[in-house]
C-alpha cells in the first residue's frame, strides 16, 4: 500500500527528495516508434513506468535521465546515437520546463530541487557511446553528461564487462586514460555493468569517487550485475556511492534464476541474450509456459541493509532503472513508488538521518566531490590526447 500524504515516508521526502541514479524513459520513448516527444509526459503514460504526475507522487527531486544506446551501436553509429539521446533530453527538459530543470553541477541540482523541479542529469550507459575517443567524451560532458558507465553488457576493446566472457582483464591502458580524463573533467565513473576486474582496475587508479549508478548486492543476489562485499567495502575509502536498483534479477535470487533459463533458450534459438530488445520480445512468450516468479519490495530493502552494513551509511543512493526493465518488484512498480521504500526502511529502524542519505544527500555529495577533484586535477594536468592505438597497440 502507499503512504497516504501525512506518512512519516512522504514528509521525509518532501524535506529530502530522492535523487535517483538511472532511468531509461529516453531510449522507452524512442523504442515507442515515431517522434518520441509526441508523448506527452504531463499526462500519465500507460506504457510507461514515469510521467510526471508520478514522479511528483513518488517524491523524485532528481534524476539522472540515460542517454543510453545498445551495444550493438558500435564506432560512428553508437556516437551519432548517443547525441541524438542527449538532444531528446534536453528537448524534454525545455519542453516541460515547469517541471524539469538541467543542472550539471550539485549546485544546480539544489537550486532546480528548491524550485519544486525535477533536476536533471543526464548519464552515458556504456563507453561504447564515445567511440574510443577522448574528444567525444570531452564533447558529451559539455552536453551535459555526468556520469559514463564504463561497459554496457558487452565487452570493449579497453574494459570488460560483468556480462561477457573475460578479454582485456578489467582496463586496459587506454581504459585507464579514460578513467583519467573523466575524472579531471568532473564526470562520474559509473561501474555498474562492468566486471569484477575492471571495478577494482578503475578503483585502483581513481582520483576522486566513482558510483555505481544501478546495481544491488553480489551477496544477496549472486547476478554478475551485482557489487562484491570486497567493491563494496572500498567504497568508503573512495568515497563512492552505491546506488541499488530494483532489477527483479538483481535483488531476487528466483528472479535471477528465471532469467538464466530465459538466456539458455535464447542461445538455442540462436538469439544474443545481451540484447535487451531481443530479450524483451522473448520474455513474454516465454512466461506463458514458464511462469515468471515476482520480486518483492521486501527484496530491495534486503539489498539496501546489506550495502549500508559493508560499505557504510555515507554509501548508498537510489537508482531504481525504472524503463529500462519489463516488470519491478511487487510495491515498486513505477517512480511513484519511493515512499514505500522509504516507509519499509523506517519500519526496519532506519532514522530520518540515514534515509535523508539515502534519498540524495550522498549522491549530492559525491557530485560535490567529483567537482572540487576535477579542479586539482585540471590544474595540473591538460586534456588528455592518447588514441587507443598508441596505448593499447
């Protein structure tokens, strides 16, 4: 059930609204076919996990908008692409401007949150979306990009992914320079997807904090998606944040088992089960004779008590992944949803202090710290100017 409106959930909210690290409604618009701003947010969207009436239900403050592209976008393509998701969310944010506010800065986030706007960020899902090249990632972070993933679901030629089959053994030299160059700009490393390898690789040679902008826990949900007790435990001495999803097959072991008989029947039909396209289509027919176990609220707030436990209060945030999944635990089915979270995590013991953290206090402060980061490191370092040839070979 959802808090009514004098719950102790949404008078928290209200005072310290959720900040959340990743939500696809960009790439669910243009998958809808035609003109993807001919549907019109201001009004609830049945196919949709987002619209802005329940964004405001569900307490959001801040978003990182995805200007994801698939994998299977590669070079040229993958760049173009990216821009053209980069364009539609900033085209949303002028077209709705009443209830969207860009910002690029935990300043800005703020000062758009004290307007009652949603602040928006925008993040890269995959590095594949640079096209191996530091100019465009340059480019993308005048845009506005804050955060790049640094692997989608497939490998890279310099960083492996947590869902293919080991190549480079985390980064490779030129998958360093990356991490480098983002974090003397001020862009957040985001480690989600990546492997275990390339998480430690990328924490090795981190100058300032990284995040994790959409996965859960390894030790309650053993999908390769998922953050290590040994990453997890790093993260304070980093200074990085966690910022767990509600990804059935992430937080819900049965889910997780579900989804690997789903991937085995796709390879038989000769079907890429990394193809988040292809495995959507697949999924509904295969539920009808495998029925589809359910993930549960109870699941997430597991997740969230386990990361709090291993990496620290000052550690965890909020990125649900809403539209970039088929089907959410049972009491978080859309982003009006956060209050219920929250209610659970308060009936669990949580106080107003941590869940405050939780919400966008520490995601705030990160972006904060990423900021002041990049200004010594650009002091003393210019832009970098390696090409993938000339570190890698």
């Amino acid at each position: 059930m959802t808090p009514d409106e004098a719950s102790p959930a949404r008078s928290l909210l209200d005072r310290f609204p959720v900040l959340d690290g990743h939500n696809d409604i960009a790439w669910a618009l243009r998958e809808a076919g035609g003109d993807p701003l001919a549907t019109d947010i201001s009004q609830p969207v049945d196919f949709l996990h987002t619209d802005l009436p329940r964004l405001a239900r569900g307490g959001v403050g801040g978003q990182f908008w995805s200007v994801y592209v698939p994998a299977r976008l590669q070079g040229d393509s993958a760049v173009v692409t990216t821009l053209e998701q980069i364009d539609l969310v900033h085209r949303l944010v002028a077209r709705y401007a009443d209830a969207l506010g860009l910002a690029t800065t935990a300043a800005d986030a703020q000062q758009v949150i004290a307007t009652g706007r949603v602040a928006s960020l925008l993040g890269a899902e995959g590095g594949h979306s640079i096209g191996g090249s530091l100019a465009t990632l340059r480019a993308f972070y005048e845009l506005g990009v804050r955060y790049m993933t640094l692997t989608h679901n497939a490998n890279l030629p310099w960083a492996d992914s947590a869902t293919d089959e080991p190549a480079v053994g985390g980064l490779t030299a030129f998958g360093r320079e990356v991490v480098r160059e983002m974090q003397r700009l001020g862009m957040l490393v985001d480690l989600s997807h990546v492997a275990p390898t390339t998480m430690r690789d990328a924490l090795d040679v981190a100058e300032a904090p990284v995040i994790f902008s959409h996965s859960s826990a390894l030790a309650i949900c053993d999908h390769p998606r998922n953050v290590p007790d040994g990453i997890l435990a790093r993260l304070a001495g980093n200074g990085g944040l966690c910022m767990i999803t509600f990804v059935p097959a992430f937080v819900a072991q049965r889910c997780r088992d579900w989804e690997l008989e789903l991937a085995a029947e796709m390879d038989r039909r000769g079907l890429d089960h990394r193809d988040m396209s292809a495995r959507k289509k697949i999924a509904g027919e295969w539920a009808s004779s495998h029925p589809r176990p359910r993930a549960t609220l109870a699941d997430v707030v597991a997740h969230a008590e386990h990361v709090r436990e291993v990496a620290g209060i000052d550690h965890i945030g909020l990125g649900g992944d809403y539209d970039g999944v088929d089907e959410l635990p049972a009491g978080l089915e859309d982003v009006s949803c956060y209050p219920a979270l929250i209610s659970a995590l308060l009936d669990r013991g949580w106080s107003e202090r941590d869940c405050a953290r939780l919400t966008s206090g520490n995601v705030l402060r990160v972006l904060g710290d990423a900021e002041a980061a990049a200004k010594i490191i650009s002091a003393s370092r210019e832009p970098s100017s390696a090409r993938i040839e000339d570190l890698d070979g």
